[in-house]
C-alpha cells in the first residue's frame, strides 16, 4: 500500500535515510500522532508510516525525514502550501511539524493503492481511465485556482481509495514546474492508464514499495524521433476521441486548456462512452484570445477552443468547455401581462389578423425540475415548484460550496422546464437570490427521466443548442431572449456553470422566479 508520492524523475542516488534516533512503533509523535507501521521509504529520502491521531481516533499518514531543520524546509513549506486547498481529490494535510533532529507531516490516510500499483496489474478501461483523469484535473483545478502549482503528478501520488474515490497526494513548491506541466501530466496519466507505459522520457522510474526496492514504469513504445506512440497504436479498443484528447495533451507544441476546462472536458466524456464512436481529423486545442466567432460560437472569457475536423462537430461539441456567449436582446417593457394557460393563446381570436399578443406562458410546479448529473448527490432537488410560484420570496437554493464551480465536483446544474407544448417563445427571465452567477440557457427535444443517466443524457443533447449565456452577471435578474421567431419550443434548460459567493466565503445561488413570455 502506498501511501506518499514516490518521486518524479528521482536518480538512482536517493538520500540514504539516518539512523539516529529513527521513530519505532508505538512511538507518540507532538503528543498526538502514534506510529503504527513502516509502511516504506520514499525516493526522496523520507520515511512513509500509518500513523493514528490519539485526539481524534482517524487514522493518518505520516511521512517523516531527519535530520529536520533546514534539510526539511521544502517539505515543510509544501505542506503548509497544500493545507490551504481543501477538495475532496487532494490529500487533506493535517500538521507539519519540525523538531530539528527530525521534522514531519501528517496528512489524510488514504485506504488503497496507487495508480502505478493498480496499472502494474492490467491497464485500466477507457471510462476508468478518463474518470480517473477527471479527478486529477479536478483536484489541479482547485490547486490552480489559489496561483499554486502541484508540481508532482505522476502515477505514484495519484491514489485510489478501496471505496473508489481518486486521490492526489503530495504536492511540491520546491520544483519550477508549472499550471501547464501540471496540466500535461493529467495526459501523463491518461496514457499510462489506457496503455501501462509512461509518455514522458524524463521520469521512467517512479518511485518504490516496502520490500521492492526502485519498481520500474515501462517507457512509452517511441518512434524514430523520440514521441510516443498514440494510445490506440499501443493497445486496441480505445476511443478516438479519448485517443486524440491524450495526444493534445502530450503534444509540446500544442497549447494546452487550464484545469478546471480539462476536468470539465473529461467528465463530459463519461456521457460519450455510450455514444457511437466518432470520426474525424485530430482533436487539438487552441488559445482563443479576441477571435471571432467561430462555427461553434464565442466562448466568452473561456479562452478554450477545440479544433475539430471536418463533419465531427455535432459529435464533440460535448467536449467543449463553455457554451456560444449571445448577447440577451430586449427584454419587453416591464408591465402588466396577460398570463394564459400553455394550450390556450388568447390572441387567436376569429377573424382577428392582427399580430399574437406576448403573454406570460403560465407553467405549473409538475412542470419544472432539477437536472443534476453526475457529480451530484442528487439531494438538491427540492423546492423546485417555487420557482414557478409567482412569489419572489422563497425560491429554490443549491446548496452551498466551497468554490464557485460547485466545489470542483461537477460541471453544474440546471433546471429543466417543460412549456406543455410547442410555442412561440419571445423570453426567459430568470430572478436570481445573488449576482455574480454565471448561467447558460439551452433548449431541445428529448425529456429523458430525472434520474442521474437521465440528467447526463439531456444536458449532453440539450447544449449542442444553446439560446445564450451569462458569465457573472453583474444583477440579479437574466432575461434570455435570442429565440428563432420561426422556431417553436416546448423544453428549455437553464444552466448553472458558477456560483455567486455568499456573505460567509461560500457559493451558492437560489432561483426565486422563472418567467417565460412568448405567444
């Protein structure tokens, strides 16, 4: 069991550990933390044990090193670093001590293995393997989000606990990488999942394992000029495009999308692996800085752009981070209105030529639901009627995150609204409990079930349509009103990418009012 980072790229030299005063079982470290068992020693020169915390009977990890002092100054100060980030991919770090003769951190005890020890068994299937992906970019993306770096993503300090749950461990700040290397081992690790071989030249060797001594990573199968062979010329079976998506990553000259665009890019994929496999040219991503639109729209302030191939756009518009950004046109003036049933206009009078009157679509609580994909727990589904109440007061409330894209767990969510019938629909209005939310509004054909397969069907179908989008809207109200006039519309899909933040240092929105307009 593995239970620290074991070293990217580490020579062949490693430290030699003292004996002086070297930690027994049993021995109760700052009158807290009981070692328990040698677990092994790391490539870096340290001690890794399974330690428990007496105060709060959990267990811990406990990863020491002697001397202290200033030979444990970089691994101290990386762990001070990492216990600012708190996500549920990231190792939680709990203390960092240093007593001079030897210093040490104490960090989450995470029950499992890691991915090189998993791998060492049989490379893992391609939705493993982007899930696996998913939350290392996940976990990089709330890392990135405080200016930090990990600077230490390889198969050793990527962990899967027993229940399933993926884990990066042991960041560095005392290495010059940066959020782009970072971001290239996330295809690092996409490669040597899907293939059990390492991309990248520079680190064969990966670390070791009590009573095993150096473990070997096999090296990528290279060509003439020294570049990995694509995962699918190593082993069959793999999708194109999670083949084409690695070898973006991989690829030097390629610039690369940050984290939090790849995590959402990689979990969009969960929902493609049941799809007919697409064809087409290579997949390679684009800065995007002040273009024009393209064919697949404007990604406002999310500089991310895939190139696609010829006749393969529907199939990877769902790789796509962000949505076409359309200007809201005119909402109509702020009046009374007419409210009519959703079969019953009552513009359509006989013999009257005249123009259909806009009224507000009346839309009953049986009519509107949460979308919730994967990602979610599914246990903010309720109060969804009240948006559609005619009352301001009360509403329906995500809850509440520690970071504006929903805790870095899942893409977002939405709410599903249902017009009855088909209609001529002129606007959506949107009152909102805080500004700062960042909302895009899709419509469709397919009503799949409210389950969680049935959430991720409809929003992969429904944002290949998008009516238009807000990035932190500055109020509280959005209108969306760029609807074909020659178009009729029955389903619509209001959906939330950020959160606003809350007056105690959370993110969370609430929906207070739902209006639709239309003829």
């Amino acid at each position: 069991m593995t239970q620290v980072g074991e070293g990217q790229g580490a020579g062949d030299s490693a430290p030699s550990l003292m004996t002086f005063g070297a930690p027994e079982v049993g021995e109760i470290l700052a009158e807290r933390y009981e070692l328990a068992e040698h677990i092994n020693d790391d490539s870096a020169g340290r001690q890794v044990w399974r330690g428990v915390d007496v105060v709060l009977r959990r267990p811990v990890a406990v990863i020491l090193r002697y001397p202290g002092g200033d030979s444990a100054t970089a691994m101290l100060q990386s762990a001070v670093t990492a216990s600012r980030v708190v996500h549920p991919n990231l190792a939680g770090v709990y203390d960092a001590i240093d007593e001079g003769e030897r210093a040490y951190v104490v960090r989450e005890w995470v029950s499992g293995r890691s991915l090189r020890e998993i791998v060492a068994e049989g490379v893992l299937d391609p939705a493993h393997a982007a899930g696996v992906a998913h939350a290392v970019a996940a976990a990089l993306s709330a890392v990135h989000a405080t200016s930090m770096v990990h600077g230490n993503v390889h198969p050793g300090t990527v962990m899967i606990s027993d229940d399933g749950r993926v884990v990066l461990a042991d960041g560095r700040s005392d290495v010059v990488d940066t959020q782009e290397t970072d971001v290239r081992a996330v295809g690092g690790i996409l490669y040597f999942a899907l293939t059990g071989r390492w991309p990248y030249a520079e680190a064969p060797m990966l670390g070791a394992t009590a009573g095993q001594g150096r473990a070997a990573v096999a090296d990528a199968i290279r060509d003439g000029s020294g570049s990995a062979a694509a995962p699918r010329q190593v082993r069959a079976g793999i999708p194109s495009y999670l083949d084409e998506l690695t070898t973006a990553l991989l690829d030097p000259q390629a610039p690369q999308p940050t984290a939090e665009a790849l995590a959402a890019e990689l979990g969009s994929l969960d929902a493609l692996a049941e799809e007919p496999e697409p064809e087409g040219g290579p997949l390679r991503f684009a800065a995007a800085v002040d273009d024009e639109p393209s064919a697949l729209g404007q990604l406002g302030n999310r500089k991310l752009l895939l190139s696609i191939g010829g006749g393969v756009a529907a199939a990877l518009i769902a790789l796509l981070v962000g949505v076409t950004v359309l200007t809201p046109g005119d909402d109509p003036a702020p009046g009374p209105v007419a409210q009519t049933s959703a079969g019953t206009d009552p513009s359509e009078t006989p013999g009257d030529s005249s123009p259909a009157q806009i009224v507000q679509i009346a839309i009953g609580a049986n009519q509107v639901r949460v979308v919730d994909p994967p990602g979610g727990d599914r246990d903010e589904l309720r109060d969804i009627e009240k948006v559609v109440d005619g009352d301001t007061d009360g509403g329906w409330f995500t809850h509440k995150y520690f970071s504006p894209k929903f805790g870095n767990v899942k893409a977002g969510m939405g709410i599903f609204i249902d017009l009855g019938e088909p209609r001529m629909v002129k606007s959506v209005t949107a009152e909102l409990s805080a500004a700062g939310a960042s909302a895009e509004l899709y419509s469709g054909s397919i009503n799949p079930p409210s389950t969680t397969a049935g959430d991720q069907e409809l929003f992969q179908s429904y944002r290949k349509t998008p009516v238009g989008a807000y990035e932190r809207h500055d109020g509280t109200t959005m209108t969306f009103s760029d609807f074909d006039p020659d178009q009729e519309y029955r389903y619509l899909l209001l959906w939330f990418t950020e959160l606003p933040a809350t007056s105690d240092g959370g993110f969370q929105v609430g929906v207070q009012e739902i209006i639709v307009r239309g003829q």
